[in-house]
C-alpha cells in the first residue's frame, strides 16, 4: 500500500515557479505583464476527499493526516496561554476581549489581539512543523475570532464576518506544505460551558446552547459562510463541526447529532467537496451510523486523554482498548484522533502513534505551544522573561511587551528525561510509512 503525506518537494518547486513569475511580474512594465501588479497567487494543496474509509488525494492516493493543534492561537486558556488565573474577570476569551474593550477600546483590543497571535505563532512555528514531517495543523478558532462585534452585542452578531486571520493561517500553513483543519472550538453562547469554547458557564445545567435556537441558528449560520468563504480552498483539509460538543464534558447523545445534521445540511448547501468531521464525546458509542443522517464525505473524531497517573501496561490498556471500541463499530468513515497527549513518558508516545499508524487512524496532538515545561507542548513558553497577563490591571505598553516574551525564539523545546526532544517523536511517526499491525 503506497502512504503519501503529499509531494513536498513538488509543492516546493511548484510554489517557487509561482513566487518567481510574481515577483518577476511586480517590477516589469505593464505592457510586459499585462496589467497592475497582482498579489501572490495563493498556495493550494491537492484537494482532500473520503473513499469508504480512507482520505485520498486527486490521484486516489491515500494519505494519512498526521499533525498537531495550533491550540492557544485564536482561543486563550489561562493555563496555557499566560494570562493570570482568578486575579481579574479574565478566565475565559470572552471575558479577556470584554475586559480589554472596556478598558481600552475596541481599536486597541483589536491590535492587542493581533499583536498576540503575532507572537505565539510566526513563520518560524511553521517552519518547525515541517520540519517536523506533519502534513496538518487543526485550528481552533471561536465565533469570536469572526464576528468580533458579537463579543458584546449578540443582537449585532452574524452581520459583518472577518476571515482575513484564518485566511492568514491557512495561506501560511500551505506554503509548508501544511493543511488546515478548520475546527470551530466556540460556538456562540458556548457548546459546552467550558474555558476552551471561549466562554465559561458554571453549572450544566445553565449550558442551554442545543435548546437555544438563536445561537445555534448563528452558528449554522456562520457554517453556511464558512463554507462559501472555503469552497474553492483545498488548502483547507476539513471542517470540524464543533469541539467536545457535550455539556460540560458531558457525552454527545442525539440532540447534538441533530444539530450536526443542521450544520452539515448549511455546509453542504454551499460546499460538497470538503471533508466534514463529527467529533464524539467520547467513545463509539456516541455517534451515530453515518447511514442514519445521509452523511457523506466525512470523518469521525475522538479525544482521549488517559492521564498521567496510569503507567506501563494499564495506560497502553486504556488506549488500546479506546481504539478497539471505536474500530469495532465499523462506521465505514475515516477515523481521527482529534486530541490526545502522552505527558512525560516516552514509551508511551511511541505506543500511542505506532497504534494509531498501525490502525491506519489520522491524529492531531493537543497541542503546539504551552506555558511553561510541559509535554503538553513541543515548545514551552517559560524562564525568567516571560510575565504572565493581567487583563485587569497591565497598562497596554505593558500587555504588548509580555506578549512579545511569547515568541517561539525566546522558548525552549519540550525534551523528555533522557533528552530526546518531543519534536523528534513526532517527526519520527509523521513520515510516511508502511501499514502495520500493533
């Protein structure tokens, strides 16, 4: 069986004949180009699609999304972005961008913002990822992200979409080579009441997002402009629905298989090309038989974290038996580890992706960038520099240069206790290889 991550090196070459004739374009006359100069042609990676239970490029090739989340991007987490925890009303997104517009508007909470993903994710974030041999980067991206003037005003909320930021990224991922899944993590109102979704609510029982018709109809909405915006843009590998849809971690059950179908029904009006992804909470038994709904060119996706107080036979058990389970039901789709990490145990993370590889299971690591020494992270923002945020109280000159500390130059790589770097692991399990049984 012939495994392809894609051809690097004729994207390269393809890339440089573009970037050539552009720039060659820029400086001659306009009878010699035929008009005004014109910006790059944007970079676009073979179109993606599902056969039965593979992804398969143009050529029917299969190939195996192997990569990374790009976690703390465009959604904070306080315990891994460094903003200060419980000292202002800032633990969750939304609470951070309200507290910057009320105290400095919504001008400089804008720029704030952009001077962040600025620092904790450059050119030299990407080149690391190619480098290490992932052909994916699931992004995590909230409602917020664009359609900024719903962070205060739902009322004005679906009006006016700005797509520029993820345009950005997926341009940028594509020029290494990289493909783009579009994970929506926070709908609006909030899926599941979490800090992750941009938005925390306390108590389930005050998550009401699935009998809230206003914001589930804004983010089938939003879906629907998503999907024209990223029609034509096979750069972008899939569209994940929504991130851990089940209240307050809570198990996915037919009431958010239904609002999928109203999301996929919105994509597909626009778009019939692109993969749709389904995510579970947590297991097999917790999504559907494709057949049920009429899905078609799609992927189901699982999180699993078995923590870090299992050790040897009992953590690989717990992971094997998750793949067992979910493999078992046989739902005829491709099958995709959304999120997962292995913490400090490098047998483990070579257990973890040889099972997956071995099961022919795409995957994507949570995640890229942390606060701190972690294995949650192949780069570790920390030392005696970095400051964490205090949304509250930091003037603006003071929040701009503690995001600047966060850049990828000023951090350290996560290296494990005999010194092997977590970056290597992962280039190790992201070239292509041929199909086994683990």
């Amino acid at each position: 069986m012939k495994n392809t991550n894609f051809g690097r090196k004729a994207l390269k070459v393809i890339s440089g004949v573009i970037a050539a004739v552009t720039a060659a374009c820029a400086i001659f006359t306009v009878s010699a180009c035929g008009g005004e100069p014109k910006p790059p042609a944007k970079t676009l990676l073979p179109k993606l699609t599902v056969d039965g239970t593979k992804v398969v490029d143009p050529d029917g090739e299969e190939v195996f999304l192997r990569g990374i989340n790009a976690g703390g991007l465009f959604v904070t987490e306080h315990w891994m972005t460094g903003f200060k925890y419980g000292s202002t009303p800032s633990n969750d997104y939304r609470s951070l961008t309200q507290t910057f517009i009320e105290r400095f508007g919504e001008e400089q909470t804008k720029e704030l913002w952009a001077e962040y993903r600025a620092d904790w994710w450059s050119d030299t974030d990407f080149e690391i990822c190619e480098n290490m041999g992932i052909n994916v980067i699931r992004l995590p991206f909230s409602y917020m992200n664009v359609d900024f003037a719903a962070v205060t005003d739902y009322s004005e909320a679906g009006k006016n979409y700005d797509f520029s930021d993820i345009d950005d990224f997926v341009e940028r991922a594509a020029r290494h080579g990289i493909y783009t899944i579009l994970d929506l993590h926070g709908a609006y109102g909030s899926q599941n009441g979490q800090d992750h979704s941009g938005q925390i609510i306390e108590n389930k029982d005050d998550v009401g997002f699935y009998s809230d018709e206003e914001m589930t109809g804004l983010t089938v909405k939003l879906w629907g402009e998503l999907a024209k915006h990223y029609k034509d843009n096979t750069s972008v590998a899939a569209y994940d629905i929504l991130n851990e849809p089940g209240e307050k971690a809570g198990t996915t059950t037919k009431r958010h298989w239904d609002f999928y179908d109203r999301v996929y029904d919105a994509i597909r009006a626009e778009d019939s090309g692109h993969i749709v992804i389904f995510e579970s909470c947590w297991d097999g038994a917790n999504l559907p038989q494709p057949s049920e709904y009429g899905w078609e060119n799609c992927m189901y996706s699982f999180h699993h974290y078995a923590g870090d107080k299992l050790a040897g036979s009992d953590y690989m058990k717990s992971w094997s038996n998750k793949i067992s389970e979910i493999t078992s039901r046989n739902f005829g789709v491709p099958l995709q580890m959304g999120e997962f990490t292995n913490y400090t145990s490098l047998s483990n993370w070579n257990y973890v992706l040889s099972l997956m590889n071995g099961r022919d299971w795409h995957w994507v690591s949570w995640t890229y960038k942390v606060w701190g020494k972690m294995p949650w992270g192949v780069i570790n923002v920390m030392g005696s520099n970095a400051q964490k945020v205090d949304a509250g109280k930091d003037s603006y000159d003071e929040i701009i240069q503690k995001f600047r500390l966060l850049k990828t130059e000023q951090a350290e790589k996560y290296a494990f206790s005999d010194g092997t770097l977590l970056e290597s692991v992962f280039a190790k399990y992201c070239k292509p290889q041929e199909k086994r049984d683990v």
